[in-house]
C-alpha cells in the first residue's frame, strides 16, 4: 500500500514542476504540496548526539554541522558525552531510549556494547543513525569512512613510496579494542599480502597517544635507520610519530600515511610542513551534512525505524603537498561553529 | 649481629641489571649507545613526573592530580599562542595557575586537613575538566607558529644527548638538592617520618606541605612542557590515562615506601630505568601490547612479592597509609 503511495508521488511531483514552470499560471503562486509535511515532520523533534567524547576535531566538527543545517527547522538537540568511558556511553544510551528522542546519532567506541541497544532502540521507535565507527547491529544508516579502504590506500600510498628502497615498513596502531584500528589493520594486511617484498619490522598500538607513539617510531627508527615509510592509523596520534622522524633527521626519507578528518591544523598544516606525507581526509563536515540530509529524509519519510537499511561511506580526501594549500582540501572547526 | 636484607631499591635494580643483561645479551641492537639514549629519552617526562610524585609521597602524601597539572597549564600556553598572545605571557599565565593549583591542593591538605588521596583526585578533575569546558577548544591543541623556537626544551639534542634526557638530568639534581642539601628537604622528610613528632619539635609542618604541593605542581607543568615540546602538541586526554599509575608505580618500584620519610631522587631514577628497559625491549621485540601488559605485570608482581618475602611488614614498621 505505501510502496504504491510512493510510486504515484513522483510523476505527480513531475506534474508540479510542469505546472511551475507553465506559461499559463506564471503570474499565480502555487503551493508545493510537500514543504509543509517535511516541516512538520522536523519542527519539535528530538536529536540525541552519543559520541564517544566531545573536544576533539572530529565530534566538535559532526555536532556543529548537524546543528547548523537541522536547528533552523526546529530541530532539537541533545548531547550525551561518554567521555572515553564505555559504560557511561552505554548508559547515557539506554536512558536514551527511554526518554525517546526521535533520532539518535552514536558513535561507536566498539563493534558489540551498544550493538543490542541499538536495535532496541529502533525497536522502540527510534532512528539510529551511526557515524564513522559502526556496531555489530546495522541501523537505519552508517554514515563514516570505510576503514579497510582507508588501510589499503595508506598502504599502497607506503608501498609505492617505499619502491627501490628498503622495503622495511612500520604500522602504528589506535587502541586494540577500537573497531577502527582492526578495520585499518585488516586494509593494511589485505595490500601486504600482495607485496612479499615488504617486511613489516614493527608492528605496535599507541592507544592514539602521541607520545607513545613517538616513544616506538624512535625505538624503531634507531633499529631500522633505513625504515621506508611508515602506516599510523590517526593524525592526531601520528604528530608523535611525525615528531619521531624529524628528530631522527628523516623528514622526507621515511613516508608517513596517516588518517583523520582533515581539520587544517590537524592535517593541512602538517602536510605542508612535511610532517605527513599523506593524510586520508573522511572530511567531517560532508559526513555531517550527510547526516543531516539522512535524518531529513528518515523523518520525513515516516518510515518505521529499522524498517528500512542503508549505509553511506564517506569519499576520502586524500591530503598530500598538491592540494594542501589549498582552501577547499581541508576545513576549520571555528568556520564550521560560526 | 645484623642480618643482610635486599631493600626493595636494590631488588628493583638487580632485576633492572638482569634484563639489561638478558636483552644486552639476546637483543641485536639493544645495547647500543642509539638505543640507550632512545630508552631513556622515551621515560624522561615519566621520571620527572616521578620526581614529583617522590617529593609528596616523601611526605607522606600522595598527588593524583599530577597529571592535570601537566596537561591543563602547558595545554593553556600553546592554547593562548594559538590566539595571539606572546609566548612569555603565556608562560606565565601557566606558572601563576599552576602555583595557584598547587596551593589550592596544599592547603586542602594541610589546614582542611582532607586525606591527600581525595583532595587531589578532585582538584585534578575540577583542573582537567575546567580545561576541557573553558580553556582548550580541542582535546589536542596543536603546536602554532607563536611557539617556534620553545619545541627545543622537548627535542633535538645539548652536547650530543637529546634534550628530554638533560631536563630529566636537571630535574633530578634540582630535586635531589632540594631534598638533600636544604633545610626545607631535611623537613620534608622529618614529616614524612612521624607528622607528630616533627611538629612537636617546631617544625612548620603545615606550610611545608603546602609547598610539597606547589613544587609537585610546578614539576608537573614542567614535564608537561617537555612533553608538549617533544610531540610538537598537548594532547590533554592524557588525564584521562592510565599515567598517573605509571609514575606511582615508578615510585613505589623504585623504593620510596608509600608510608613516607624514605627514599630519595636515586629510587625514583632506578624505576624510571626498569621501566623504561622493559618498554624498550619489549618494543624491539615488537611484542603484541596484551603480551606486554602481561610482561609488565608479571616483572611488577614478582618484584613485590619478592620484597614482602624478604621485608615481611610487621606490626611494628605497619602505618596507616600503607598501600
């Protein structure tokens, strides 16, 4: 019956634009029969944001998106930050689904804790939207970079980099735990099965620190002067691991690929200071926008929640010398939170 | 006739002195003079956070909020010079906010008399989450052209050893002259020893713990801006890791009883070294990071159980404060 509903929207929408831009009713306005529905289906509704801790480039940049292009329609908001802490994550959602808001936006900090709570929200009547770090449980959508392709193309970026050189590779990985790092880890692997040539000396987690991670480039560095180039698994730790390799003199020999969400302190500038030599962008304000436009559309759909399934992988961005200078590679939060 | 006991300082060291043998012996490439610089450049800023922590467990204290003193005031310095203020101003706003901190801490702990332990852990959230809600608009504040010229204090190297290692050097004679050769050292301990007697017998105990707080705080932002100036960033979650334990566990390892009134600068350098050792073997080893929390603990567990065979703790030596 709704299938039918929606199939006899479109030629009728057709019909409306025909009729817009008729000759004949040039003079008269006409109401476009579906502005009013989508507004009502926004106006009052209920936001609640889950991300794993605020303050950093990439939830300030998602919250502040979100915010600019759903607010104006009435759109509420609420924030539940986990603050790195898994159970407090995991509660703030489970009160969540009691108090119902119409969509929530979570952020992962791993595949299985909140993976049953999702589908128990969307059982209740919940949206749930997921942003870059996915659970076990696939709700209504995902909107994030795939990782695995992220992992591949840091390491073909390493391998080509590394040709005629070498060949000895290091990988500096998140924290264990996080879905993200095994991801990367599984693209990273996928290329070096390709690539016998490429002996992979170190291969550690930093738990996204910076300081550790400098602490094993340097180790590494002084065992493997030679060391080709080097996989880091987020920006925001890799600066340790930047910092590692211009103190051992090897800015430009040692090629370093990194990932994140291509803020311009945090990716541009340090690529065009030679501090990275790749950075895959998953630019945090498209990933917002898309978001946006998602919740748009499931709310004024007025599909059941769980009813229906997609997933949207962000378009990375890679962040090289070429186009770091320019305007459009990289983006800044306080631009965004304007 | 006096019995020959291991203190734990020298069981610690004799295991430090087995592994280096151990990984000198099986590990290509670990005894080095690269290598060695590398493992102690890689456990400077966690000894001189040690060295802070030494001053107040010396006095029988114990400062939990070491760790947002070293990421809140070196956080706000590269925060303000990414807005436009002058690096000095910077500086000195970070210094005035840590010595304000410390006093805060010290006199909670001296005249309100509230246990050291729960007196830092809330003054280092309410630090932690003031930066967090006011003052850094980023987890990580980044290094900003104002700060050119300060990222020396963290990395390149005075007289061929990198410079993370001659500020620990530093820190560690500063420390050990203000324990040792001054009055105020000779203090410390005295309080640390029995907080009764040392003030039966005329010694400022209250203000002198003020000042443990204070100078702790001060060496936290320190190491904080060592740190800061060694990664080109201040990436200010660090209060929310596990760090705080490391540079306890630094402490006790080394030798300074938690009971206070022992130990000295030459404890908090021997944990320092055992540490930094199994870090630096372990790395080389590319050992998985379960495999190396499991390493840790073992060596960690076998140190004290060592010690509490060797120095079973009586009722006699027992205090209140003993962890």
């Amino acid at each position: 019956m709704k299938i039918f509903g929606n199939s006899t929207r479109v030629p009728l929408a057709a019909l409306a634009l025909t009729a817009l831009t008729g000759p004949a009713l040039a003079q008269q306005g006409l109401d476009e029969p579906f502005q009013k529905p989508f507004k009502e289906a926004l106006a009052g509704k209920t936001v609640a944001y889950v991300p794993v801790a605020m303050n950093f480039d990439l939830t300030e940049g998602w919250y502040a998106g979100l915010k600019k292009e759903l607010e104006p329609y009435g759109v509420k908001f609420v924030i539940r930050d986990a603050n790195w802490n898994t159970n407090a994550g995991a509660q703030a959602v489970t009160s969540l689904i009691s108090e119902k808001p119409a969509v929530m936006v979570v952020h992962n900090p791993d595949v299985q804790t909140y993976a049953k709570l999702l589908q128990r929200a969307e059982n209740e009547g919940i949206y749930v939207i997921q942003i870059n770090m996915g659970s076990a449980y696939r709700s209504s959508a995902f909107v994030g970079a795939n990782w695995v392709e992220i992992g591949e193309r840091q390491t073909e970026g390493v391998v080509k980099a590394c040709e005629g050189k070498s060949n000895k590779i290091a990988i500096i990985q998140g924290a264990l735990s996080a879905a993200a790092s095994a991801y990367t880890l599984k693209g990273v692997e996928n290329v070096l099965a390709k690539h016998p040539e490429i002996k992979v000396v170190s291969s550690q987690a930093a738990d996204w620190d910076a300081a550790k991670a400098k602490a094993i480039t340097q180790t590494v560095l002084k065992q493997n002067p030679d060391l080709c180039g080097i996989v880091g698994f987020w920006d925001g730790m890799d600066i340790g691991t930047a910092a590692a390799v211009k103190e051992a003199g090897l800015t430009g020999k040692v090629f370093l690929a990194t990932s994140g969400g291509g803020e311009r302190k945090g990716a541009c500038e340090l690529v065009k200071s030679g501090a990275f030599d790749l950075n895959l962008s998953y630019d945090v304000p498209t990933q917002a926008t898309q978001m946006a436009g998602t919740i748009k559309w499931l709310l004024s759909s007025g599909a059941k929640p769980g009813s229906i399934k997609g997933s949207e992988y962000t378009t990375l961005i890679p962040i090289t010398k070429e186009n770091a200078d320019s305007q459009t590679a990289c983006w800044n939060l306080s631009d965004l939170k304007k | 006739m006096k019995r020959f006991r291991f203190s734990q300082q020298e069981i610690v060291f004799a295991v430090f002195a087995l592994l280096f043998l151990v990984f000198s012996i099986f590990l290509n490439g670990f005894l080095t003079a690269d290598n060695m610089l590398t493992l102690l450049q890689n456990v400077a800023v966690l000894g001189i956070l040690g060295l802070a922590m030494a001053i107040v467990v010396i006095g029988r204290g114990i400062d939990i909020s070491l760790i947002a003193a070293l990421a809140v005031p070196p956080g706000l310095v590269l925060q303000m010079v990414q807005n436009g203020h002058s690096l000095p101003f910077s500086l000195l706003t970070a210094v005035l906010i840590t010595i304000a901190f410390g006093l805060v801490n010290g006199w909670l702990i001296a005249y309100a008399e509230v246990p050291s332990l729960f007196a830092t852990l809330a003054t280092g959230l309410l630090l932690a989450g003031l930066g967090q809600a006011v003052l850094f608009q980023l987890d990580v504040v980044q290094w900003s052209s104002g700060m050119d010229g300060f990222e020396r204090l963290g990395q390149g190297t005075i007289l061929g050893i990198p410079t993370s290692i001659v500020m620990f050097a530093i820190a560690c004679m500063v420390v050990a002259f203000l324990l040792r050769q001054t009055r105020w050292g000779a203090y410390i301990y005295a309080i640390g020893d029995n907080p009764y007697a040392a003030r039966v017998t005329g010694i400022p105990s209250r203000p002198i713990i003020v000042l443990q707080y204070v100078i702790a705080a001060l060496i936290g932002c320190f190491a904080g801006l060592v740190m800061a100036a060694s990664v080109n960033s201040m990436p200010t979650r660090v209060f929310n890791s596990t760090l705080i334990y490391d540079v306890i566990l630094v402490v006790v390892l080394g030798g300074i009883g938690l009971s206070g009134g022992r130990g000295g600068v030459l404890n908090v350098i021997i944990g320092t070294l055992l540490i930094g050792t199994m870090l630096n073997g372990m790395t080389i080893m590319d050992i998985s990071y379960a495999g190396q929390n499991l390493i840790k603990g073992v060596v960690l567990l076998l140190a004290v159980i060592t010690d509490s065979f060797l120095n079973p703790r009586n009722e006699e030596t027992a205090q209140q404060g003993d962890i």
